[in-house]
C-alpha cells in the first residue's frame, strides 16, 4: 500500500508554498503520475502544476502497488475512488462518515466504471484514568482538534490556542479508554457501522510500549474475530 493525501489542514500546504485553494488540483495530477510511475513507465508529462520528461523509476516495484488517498469530504473521496484504489478516512460519526466519504467515493467509482475502493478508517483514543493523565498524554496532539485548525497556518499557533482553553472542550472531541474493553467498543463501529477493510487505531498514552503489547494481544485479536464473522 502507498499512502497519499493534499493535506488535512491548510498549513500542510503552507509550509510548501501550496495555495491551499489547489492542494486537490494538485493530488489530481499527482495521482496520475504516481500510478504510471509505479507501473513502470517511462513518463512524459505536461500537466498545470507537474511535469516531467521521460520520468522513471529505475528500481520498480516488483508487483502491483494499491494507492490509498486520504479523503475527510465527498470531494476527496470522489477523487480518491476515481484515481486510487483504496480511501483512508478518519472516523468519528459512522453515519457522517457514510454520508461524506464513502457514498460518495461508492458513486464515483460506479460512475467511473472502477470497483469500489477499499477503506481504511481511523479513530483517534487516548489511553488514560484520569484528565490529567489524559491530558498529558495529549500534548502533541493538543491542537488537532482546536477550533480553526482549518483555517490556521501555524500548527504553533493551534497548540496555543488549545493549551489557553478549557481541558474538557479539548478531551471531549477525543475516545478515553481505559481498558481492552473500553477500546473495543471505540473502534467495533468501524468494523460492524462503517465495514472498513482496515482499521486504523490511532491513539496515545503516557506508556506508548505498554499500550501496543496491550493492542496486540487484547484488542486487535478481537477486533479481527469481529470482522471475519460479519
């Protein structure tokens, strides 16, 4: 699998002198080139944003290599059913994320005339017993979910404006999990609401070796019994 994405948030395309309005116009053409090249050949290209002259890829991939797109909106997903092979999306409303990204990514690859891409959801989790745990556990992600981050270009400048509000505002937009259990019945909608071929757990805690031998033997072995019997 080769992950892509134009970026979550408008300082991914800042900080490389991206006009944030064409961060999708760009991941179009890129596409393109991205899956010719991994096919093996030899590109010529004139595109509005890229190109390139007799462009190969001198040590190829010895098989066929999927392209997944992040995608947050019906735009992306579009996009990513039409030129990629699988969509990575993160979750937090099964209902919304149907709505917004895989109907629509469903409709354009049936539009398309391609299979219905492959999906891999996320769910972001923090393993902790208290907010002060939880919180600190945090630090590095503090700013992701502070109000707008889709409109900021300095992630700084996010972290600052969430480390100046209420704790709970922040914690609330995230799963707390305490316990094996506690995280299966976080991520058991993306198995069982949103039918993802892959789950992605994206959590954190003060204890990050603990939480992935933890991982490994409760909860994902649950998780894959879960989809094989759906």
């Amino acid at each position: 699998m080769f992950g892509v994405g134009p970026g979550a948030l408008p300082s991914d395309a800042f900080m490389m002198g991206i006009p944030v309005a064409k961060q999708r116009d760009r991941m179009d053409e890129a596409l393109d080139i991205m899956r010719r090249l991994l096919d093996g050949e030899k590109l010529t290209y004139q595109g509005e944003w890229y190109q390139t002259d007799r462009a190969r890829l001198y040590s190829p991939p010895i098989a066929s290599v999927p392209i997944w797109m992040a995608a947050g909106g019906p735009k992306s997903a579009a996009l990513a059913a039409r030129k990629a092979e699988g969509v990575i999306t993160s979750v937090k409303d099964p209902a919304e994320t149907r709505e917004r990204v895989i109907d629509p990514a469903r409709a354009a690859a049936a539009e398309a005339g391609r299979p219905m891409p492959s999906i891999a959801a996320s769910r972001w989790s923090i393993l902790a017993s208290t907010t002060d745990e939880a919180w600190e556990a945090l630090e590095a992600w503090r700013g992701l979910r502070a109000p707008g981050r889709l409109e900021a270009v300095d992630p700084e400048e996010l972290r600052r404006k969430a480390d100046e509000m209420d704790r709970s505002e922040i914690l609330s937009r995230y799963s707390i999990v305490e316990t094996p259990e506690d995280y299966i019945a976080v991520y058991t909608p993306l198995v069982a609401d949103v039918n993802a071929d892959v789950v992605t757990i994206q959590t954190t805690s003060l204890d990050q070796e603990a939480t992935i031998r933890m991982l490994g033997d409760e909860v994902l072995p649950a998780l894959r019994e879960m989809a094989s019997s759906a």
